[in-house]
C-alpha cells in the first residue's frame, strides 16, 4: 500500500469534530446556566441583548455551517474523494527502479544538453581551476512552474556538485565574500508550484576583495557564467515587467554589466543556459564568449550531465530543438501574442496565426531562400535575410557541436520516382573523423517544389521541412555506421483547402508533381549532402485515395478558425505587413460565451427510445475484465454499456477529476486516480503520490534519441503502477510557437515532427506498460496567457493540421494514445473542450482514435456547456466545483452512453489500479450534525436566557404586586 494523507486528514477531522464539540458545548451551556444562576442570586444580568445577539449570531452560523457542509459534500463529493486518498494498491514488481529513474533523468541530460559554441579550444576545460559566476550558477532553476514543477532535494544534483564532481575546482571567494549565497535546497517536491519570473542577478559592486575581478583573474583565466531563466503554467514570459528596457529573454543591466567586467578581465569566458526558453543571443559576440553549453531545465538529476561535458568526460550530442536568434522580434508570431482584449466582447480575447506554417526554422529558413526584407510592423524593425540570415540567426534548429568531427554522406535513395502509396528511405554513413568517441545524429529534411499551382491557391511550403531523425551508437575514431530513416510518401504532403473532392468536401492533402530534394543537414541552414526524387503527377489524398494512416479522408475542418490574410512565400513574403494588418480586434463570435449550452437540436433527433431495464441499468454478469483487449466496435461493449445505471453513467463524465469511480453494475468495486506532471508523476492532492523527476521536455527532444524517449515511456509505466495510478496527464505537446510561452519547458519543439516522434515514443512505451496516457493540451494552447479567458485562436487550416495538430496525430497513429486532454482555448469560436471538428471529425473519424477525451482543468465557466460539449465528443470534465450533467432525455443517456463506451474502452486497456479512499461522508455528515445541534443549543440557550426560573418569576410578580 502505498499511503497518501487522507488517512491524516480524516484524524485531524475526527479530532476538529471532539474538540469543536467540546469548546462550544461547554461555552454554550455555561453562559446559559450562569444566566440563570444570575436569576436565582437575585443578581442583574449584564449585558444580556448583547449575548443574546451574540448567542443568536453563532446559532445562525452554525446552522448555515452545517447547510453548507451539507452542500458541500453533494456538490465536491468527487474533489473530496481525492482530499481524502488514503492510499493506492500499487505494485512493487515493476521492472525499474529508483535507480534506473535516476539513471534515465542523468542520461537525458547527457545527451540533450548542447554544445552551442566553442572556440578557442575553450572547451574541454585544460584548466581545471575557474570562477564561477552568476546567481543561478549557486541557486539554479530545476524546471518552470506548474503541473511540472520541481524542485531540488538532499540528492539533487545542481551546478555545483556537477562541477565539483567532475573534478572541476571552484574559486570559493564569491561564495565567502557574500556575492552569492547557496540557499538550501527545498525539500524534494514536484507537482502544481507557480514560479515566479523574476532575474536576481547581483549588481556588479559586489565582486569586490577577494572577489574582484582581479582577484578572480589570479585564481584562474577562465570563468564559467550561468544565466538563468524560468517559465511557469498561466503566465507568459511577456508577463515580465521590463526593467531598463530588457524584456525576460534578454540580458538585463547587472548581467551585463557582469558579462563586460568578465569579457574585459578573463581569457577564456564560457556561458552556461539554465533555461528553456530561448534567449535572445546578441550578447555572445559583444562579450566575446569563448564557449556556450545550452543546459535547459534539467530537474534535480540532469545537471549531473554539466561538469562531465565541461571536462569532456561526456562528448555532448544533443541538438537544439529550437532556433536561437538575436532579436526575438523577428519571429513573426510576436506581432500577434500575449493578452489582447476584444473591443468587441471585455470577457473574450483573441490571437490570430495570421504567420500560417511559418513558425521557428520553416520562417527563417524560408525568409533566408526567399531574401526577404520584411519589417515588424510594432518595432519597426527591419530584417533583412538575404543579407543579413548570420546576424539574425545565432543558431539554426537541429545546431549541436562536438568534441570530434563526422562526416555524413548520403550512400543510396530507395527510388528517384516517388510513389504516393509507398515510402522513401534514405541510407546514411556516418563515420567518425576526429580523436575522441562520441555520437551524431541525422536529421533529414525535405524541400518541396513551390509551384504555381501553390502561389494560386494558398498552399504553403517551407524552404526545408524535418521528415525524419536518428542517431548513431557511439562511434570510436575512425569507425562508420549506416543509418537508414524511411519515411512513407504520404508525410511529405502539403494540406490544400482549395481542392475540391467528388464527395463534396473540400480541402485534402496533396502532393505536387516535380522534384523533391532530400538533404541531410547538421542544421536547418546547413546542407551536408543531397539526393532527389520526383513525383510524375501531382496526387491529392481525397476520397478512396486517402493517406493509409486515415480512417477517412481528411477534409476541411477549420474554415471558422481562419480569418484575414496570411503570411505567404509567395513573391518574397511580400504581403507581411498586409497580413500583420490583417489582424482586427474583435472577436467573430460571442455565440460560446453567450450561451455556452446552445447547440444544434438536430443532435438529439432521430435517438431510439430509452427503457430502463432493456436500453439502460440491464441487469447483466458482464465486466469490465470481458470486454479489455475487444475491438471498440465488438457487440460486447454494448451488452457492458447497457449494464450502466444513470447514475453510473454520469459518474463516469462528472468524476474525472484525476480520478475514476466505482461501478458495481460491470464490476469495477473501487475507484483509481490519475497522476499529472509532463517532468514525471505528481498529484495536486497527495505528495505520496510524488515519483521521480526528469528533465525539462525540451532536454529530451534535444537528444534527438528515440530509445531514450522509449524508456522514458517504459518508466513512466512502471512509475504509475508503482505509486498505483493509473492515468497520466501528459505528455504536452503544444508548439514553442515563440520563445515567450510560458510553459516552453513541458513541450518539445518549435517543429512538429521532432514533437512527434519523441512523444509518440513515449506514449507507445507507456501504453505498452498498461498506462493510461492523456496526450495533451489538444489543440493550439501555444499561450498561456488569458488561455482560460474565452481566448479565440484564429489560424487557417494548413497550420493547424501541419504544425499544432501534427504532433497529437502522431501519437495517436504511432503512439496508440487512448486518452486526450482538450484545451483551454477556442478553435475559432468554439470552445476546443466542445469543438465537434477538432473531437469528432479529425480525432475519432480521420484519425480513427478510440478512447477518453477529458477537459483540461475547467476555468471560466467552461462547465457551463457541458450538454453541448458532450455531443461535440467529450467524455469528462476536469473540475475544481464539480459539475452536473443532464440526464433527462433519450438523447442525454444515449450521449452519456457513448462517453461511457470512450472512457471504459481507455480504462480496459489500461492497468487500473484500485486506491482507498477515507470514509470522509461519515466525517461529513457527523459535522453537520454536529453544527445542526450546536445551532439548535445556542437558540435553546437564548430562550433559557431569557425565560426566567419560575421561582424567581414568580417572586418578581408578587414584588410588582
């Protein structure tokens, strides 16, 4: 058993209970019988309105307590289930251990963390002696905040056990002098904790003494410089207040202040990132910096990783999984981002893409074949690709040096005619021709033709697109491997909305006829070698040529999301201001925040009759055991459904919160929870339900290593059953679609395909080890801010599919997900927790996903629409109020049926893990009794105050007489 603190809280109510009894009881009776007592002696009773009053007041409290209480435990029965977790039945028979955890959050960091730059032979470190500068260097940030914070413990690895470690010698006088302090680590804690972003960099005054600079010069010629940053669930890093012109991203004054005395004073100056948001990069050649080692957010374990590459114990191979510029304000997504209030609506926002598939590499990539000179039309800056791509860029996507050359060349291409049904794969050597073993990764990219096909008709295609990954074993000097990555034809399509299919729909996939250059790059800029294929006439994926990974043929979807122009490759990015302009601020539609509830009535038409005992609450010997491992489409699903009572039906949709109910009619006699945390296992109830934390999301896509994602998968299964949950609220796969998002550090990528193929690695070990997986914040929640607040994010549909739903298809093609968690926002006008295009039509009917759809945590009253968001393929609500679902007509039983059918079908194939809960309602029921009584004796003792004894009235009549 593994225990939790219900067992805690039900003492501590039990002794609240005694004690409130005892206090009020015994107040109670003595301010009546001393009143009385009064009355007998003959005495004047003082004050007695204002006791009344007072005894009058507390009854009424009391009395109105214990209402409340009663309410209360109605209405947040399902939360109080979860307070009161007094323990899991987990397993101790998993395959891994603590240990290996340990181990995998090491490894993660050893080969995610990226060698930016190095010149100079700065690194390995000859000298093994340095200065260590920079708050964060003392106190680092471990994650961001949120579902995915984590903190440090007594076997945290930091930055300067890394070091010291590795046999790294630190000059002790910063610390002794007072520059930094080492604050002790919290206790070891992962779960819901809000970070602040803040930048506490001392002022450059305080390096004086023995930590001069010139002091720190004669101890050793090379300092290592550590800047921090952090990111947090529900804030944006554009929430950050500018200090002296500097936005979160960028330096602020005393860092550079530090980084100028540093450059001026030190032969060799090396830059450590704690973050995982990009930083703007300018400042490497102003300050001349040697060496740049990108550490991200490694949780408690990972910095394990940063003494040993400094030393060159460990050979780095990790590659960025994001571009890295000079200027964040050349993104064209910062035009439209952060919290814009709609004139049209104060209680809704908006964010338009109006930048389409042009996000990270693919803009400036693109911009860079094009020449572009486009200007941001809120800074007024101008940036000119064509001359100007090395000073806007400071390092491609995919970037990552070594300790040891490699050369890449491309050996064979399975076909120079590409067949639309097939696939193409590309073989690779990859020898080693420097001194020192170490690893390299492959990345191919595609470059499609644009052609005029395109230009006029709105299709889209980047200068290079990643299609594909992998990486090499350890390769000693000298020696070679072959790699081969396959791709199927389908991937490399292009979504149009114009094609007009026989069925009527319009919009499909397409490929254009003419030659496709495939490259293997060691970025996105850098072109190592190349071959060519062609495709002899242009394919459209529509009808019964839809792609083989479809149930159905995909079609547009997404026509209410799209709105004013956007941005083209078309004549040179000609149109950026049109389509910046393009931008209104209003919103097209309050119809959601007007009437949340409303929808079409033709849902509920042409629904077959419903009986209790034939269509609904059959009494049956079936169980949930009899049908795991059946089709979803097998007949026995009905015959389990049908068992269902009404009440076990809502249950199902109203008791989702991390958790599942009983259900006695199919078996199922105890509850199960569910566990949130991207970094690893959390619980916002119960800190026993805690595991171990790994590093930031974006490390593990920077390794570019689909086995590490795999047991990642493998362990977060064994992590569930071990604690004994049974579901698990990630991974988040939401797009780094500027550096500013807040929750950068739980999702992998600026790019669709390095997002994918890592989590859907992840959740296909996970499924594999029983784990209910809810892929999440499905779809567009690329903002934090006002993500909760009516925010409507308008795209058009080309993005959509190929850059923010790509990812979450994946994991449902490849991974096998059978849970998904919907987002905050609103897909246009709708709400994504009750987008039918989004629930229905792409995730179950193209994509042919069969399982749960539960909401992300219900803000702004997005429980209001339960009805409508039903229909629209939802099956559960995350709450923190609690919600009540209709269960009145035919058509609620037959929605609430089918909710039923997606959530057991996850359940089934899932290893359900039963957990104990406390008898809180004995608890709660004893304390409204107990309030009911206590307000009944307060009103009791008012009428005992003033009703007088007989003896005494009756004495006071005859002296009256």
């Amino acid at each position: 058993m593994k225990e939790g603190s219900g067992g805690q809280l039900a003492m501590y109510c039990i002794i609240g209970i005694t004690v409130l009894a005892v206090i009020a009881v015994i107040s109670v009776v003595a301010l009546a019988l001393g009143t009385r007592k009064r009355y007998r002696e003959g005495r004047v009773v003082k004050h007695m309105k204002l006791g009344n009053s007072i005894l009058g007041t507390v009854g009424v409290i009391f009395i109105a307590a214990a209402v409340a209480v009663s309410v209360c435990m109605n209405v947040f029965a399902n939360q109080l289930n979860n307070v009161f977790y007094v323990g899991a039945v987990g397993s101790d028979s998993v395959e891994t251990t603590e240990d290996d955890w340990r181990a995998l959050a090491k490894e993660i960091g050893q080969e995610g963390m990226t060698l930016m730059r190095n010149e100079n032979n700065a690194l390995p470190l000859q000298n093994t002696k340095v200065n260590l500068i920079g708050y964060y260097a003392y106190n680092p940030y471990f994650s961001g905040g949120g579902s995915g914070r984590v903190s440090g413990g007594d076997d945290t690895v930091d930055v300067l056990s890394s070091l010291k470690s590795a046999g790294i010698e630190i000059n002790p006088a910063l610390v002794d002098a007072g520059v930094y302090e080492v604050k002790e680590p919290e206790p070891v804690q992962i779960g819901f904790h809000v970070s602040p972003l803040t930048v506490d960099e001392v002022s450059v005054d305080k390096f004086t003494g023995d930590a001069s600079f010139e002091s720190m010069k004669e101890y050793s010629d090379t300092a290592i410089v550590v800047l921090g940053r952090t990111g947090s669930e529900g804030a944006d890093l554009t929430s950050y207040e500018q200090i002296d012109d500097a936005n979160y991203l960028q330096l602020n004054d005393n860092e550079k202040a530090i980084m100028k005395k540093a450059s001026e004073t030190f032969d060799k100056i090396i830059v450590v990132i704690n973050s995982a948001n990009a930083l703007e990069m300018g400042f490497l050649d102003e300050y001349n910096v040697d060496a740049c080692v990108w550490a991200g957010l490694p949780g408690p374990y990972g910095f394990d990783a940063l003494g040993k590459i400094l030393t060159g114990e460990i050979n780095p191979s990790g590659k960025l999984p994001d571009t890295w510029v000079t200027d964040n304000d050349s993104a064209p997504a910062s035009e439209n981002y952060g919290t814009q209030v709609a004139s049209n609506s104060k209680t809704s926002h908006y964010v338009d893409y109006v930048e389409g598939i042009y996000v990270g590499y693919k803009w400036y990539e693109t911009a860079y074949a094009e020449k572009a000179v486009v200007t941001n039309t809120k800074t007024n800056e101008t940036f000119d690709y064509g001359k100007d791509y090395d000073s806007i860029v400071s390092f491609p996507f995919g970037t990552g040096l070594s300790y040891t050359t490699f050369s890449q060349r491309i050996t064979s291409i399975s076909t120079e005619t590409l067949d639309p049904k097939d696939s193409v794969s590309v073989d690779v050597e990859v020898t080693n021709t420097g001194d020192v073993p170490g690893k390299e990764v492959v990345q191919l990219y595609m470059s499609a033709p644009y052609t005029d096909y395109d230009k006029k008709n709105g299709v889209e295609k980047a200068a290079v697109q990643l299609i594909g990954y992998d990486k090499t074993d350890e390769l000693a000097p000298g020696a070679s491997q072959k790699l081969t990555i396959e791709v199927p034809v389908e991937d490399l399509a292009a979504y149009d909305t114009s094609h007009s299919n026989d069925d009527g729909t319009v919009g499909s996939y397409m490929l254009d006829a003419s030659e496709y250059t495939f490259s293997i790059r060691s970025n996105a800029h850098e072109s190592l070698d190349e071959k060519t294929a062609s495709l002899d006439d242009r394919f459209f994926y529509s009808g019964s040529d839809q792609r083989s990974s479809d149930d159905q043929a995909a079609s547009n979807q997404f026509d209410e999301a799209s709105r004013g122009k956007y941005l083209s490759r078309s004549n040179g990015f000609s149109n950026y201001a049109d389509a910046m302009g393009s931008v209104v601020d209003t919103v097209n539609s309050t119809a959601n925040e007007d009437d949340p509830d409303a929808y079409d009535p033709s849902y509920d038409e042409g629904i077959d009759a419903m009986t209790k005992g034939v269509d609904y609450a059959v009494k049956g010997d079936l169980t949930l055991d009899d049908v795991k491992g059946l089709d979803y489409d097998d007949p026995k699903w009905d015959a389990l459904i049908k068992q269902l009572t009404v009440e076990e039906l809502k249950s199902l949709v109203e008791d989702s919160t991390y958790a599942s109910p009983s259900l006695l009619s199919i078996g199922k006699d105890f509850r199960t929870v569910d566990s949130d945390g991207p970094m690893g296992i959390s619980s916002m109830w119960t800190t026993s339900m805690n595991g171990i934390a790994y590093p930031c999301i974006p490390l593990l896509a920077a390794t570019f290593n689909t086995d590490i994602a795999t047991k990642f998968g493998d362990q977060m299964a064994d992590q569930t059953q071990y604690y004994g949950t049974s579901g698990w609220y990630a991974p988040a796969m939401n797009n780094h679609r500027w550096a500013f998002s807040g929750r950068n550090f739980e999702y992998y990528s600026e790019d669709a395909v390095l997002a994918g193929t890592t989590a859907s690695a992840q959740v296909k070990a996970a499924r594999e080890g029983g784990l209910i997986v809810y892929i999440k914040h499905f779809a567009l929640n690329d903002m934090e801010s006002v993500r909760h607040e009516n925010l409507h994010t308008y795209s058009n549909e080309q993005a959509i599919r190929e850059i923010y739903l790509k990812p979450f298809e994946d994991c449902v093609k490849k991974g096998g997900a059978t849970a998904v968690m919907a987002s905050m926002n609103f897909i246009g006008d709708t709400y994504a927790g009750a987008n039918e295009s989004l629930l229905t039509e792409v995730l179950r009917n193209e994509w042919g996903f069969n399982g749960k759809v539960l909401t992300d945590m219900d803000q702004g009253g997005m429980a209001a629409g339960s009805n409508k968001a039903m229909r629209a393929g939802l099956d559960g609500w995350l709450t923190r109020w609690g919600i009540s679902v209709r269960a009145k007509t035919d058509a609620d039983i037959h929605y609430l049926q089918r909710s039923a059918h997606n959530t057991l079908y996850a359940m089934a194939n899932g290893n359900l893990m039963p957990v104990n809960i406390a008898n809180w309602q004995a608890y709660g029921a004893a304390i409204a009794a107990e309030l009911g009584v206590l307000g009944v004796l307060c009103i009791v003792a008012i009428v005992l105050r003033v009703r007088k004894p007989k003896n005494v009235a009756a004495k006071e009549a005859t002296t009256a007489q």
